[in-house]
C-alpha cells in the first residue's frame, strides 16, 4: 500500500523520476522506443548513456565517442537529464539521483544472478519494457560489414 501511495504521490505533483540507462551506440529507432517509454512512467527522465570502459566489460568497443552518444540524448526533446553511467544497474547512482524507478528492456527480466536488479525488483523500483526485436546497433554494425564485404568482393569479380 505504501509503493502504491508514493506512486500515486508522485504521480499527483509530476515529480516521478525516471532513469534509464544504455550504450546508445548508433542511435536507431529501438533506442527511441525504450525511452519513448520510460518517459510515459512520469514527469523527469534521466538518461545514463554508458562510458566506453564499461562497455568494454561486456561488448564490443562503441563506434561512437560517450561524448557523442550524450550529445544525441541531449538533443531528444522529452529527456530532461543525460549523465554518463559507469556501473550497469548503479544503486548508487540511482539513489543519488533520486530516481523513482529505473527503466529497462525485458530482456533483462529473468536476470536472476544481478544482486543489482534483485534489490530493484525487492522494492518495485524497476519497470521492463519490450525490447525492439531484431533491431540493435550489434545487428546494424554486422549489416554494414556484410555489405562491405559483399560491395569489395564484388568489385574484386569486375
């Protein structure tokens, strides 16, 4: 009754404060989805785009500077707040920001081994959205590699 009670606190003075996080490399329309999305939770959306050194910890190296991918969030009219982010599922941060839920994509939703995620969903501090399938900068780097290979072997049979 208490979570319900401050939502709807909160909900009643536009002061819900929303965070999400990402690479936002090679900005595409599923990127957009997910915080189309997380701002329909409420008022103020905080946008944690991840720092190249822990995006290195999990994935390839960013084709886009943090600097870049912070610039591109600023610019998209119902973010209110970009910082960068250094920790994925940073409690601190989160606390520190003041942010009422934390906001993902769904994909993260049976992650029962993050102590992170676990303490989010102990006290319904986090929201999961439907992730845009069969779209990722992963997948649209491997279509520019596939085209490039196929345009020089092309060219190389000429």
């Amino acid at each position: 009754t208490y979570l319900l009670m401050h939502y709807l606190d909160i909900m009643k003075n536009n002061k819900v404060r929303i965070f999400t996080g990402g690479t936002f490399d090679l900005f595409h329309n599923g990127h957009l989805n997910i915080l189309r999305q997380a701002k329909s939770l409420g008022g103020y959306l905080i946008v944690g785009v991840s720092t190249d050194e822990l995006i290195r910890t999990y994935k390839e190296e960013p084709i886009m500077t943090l600097e870049n991918r912070m610039e591109i969030i600023s610019h998209i009219d119902f973010v209110d707040e970009v910082v960068p982010q250094y920790k994925l599922f940073d409690i601190d941060q989160f606390n520190a920001l003041k942010a009422d839920f934390f906001v993902v994509g769904d994909d993260w939703s049976d992650n029962q081994e993050n102590k992170e995620i676990l303490w989010l969903k102990e006290r319904n501090k986090i929201k999961f959205f439907p992730y845009t399938k069969g779209l990722s900068s992963t997948i649209i780097k491997k279509k520019i590699i596939d085209n490039a290979r196929s345009t020089v072997y092309a060219n190389l049979q000429k």
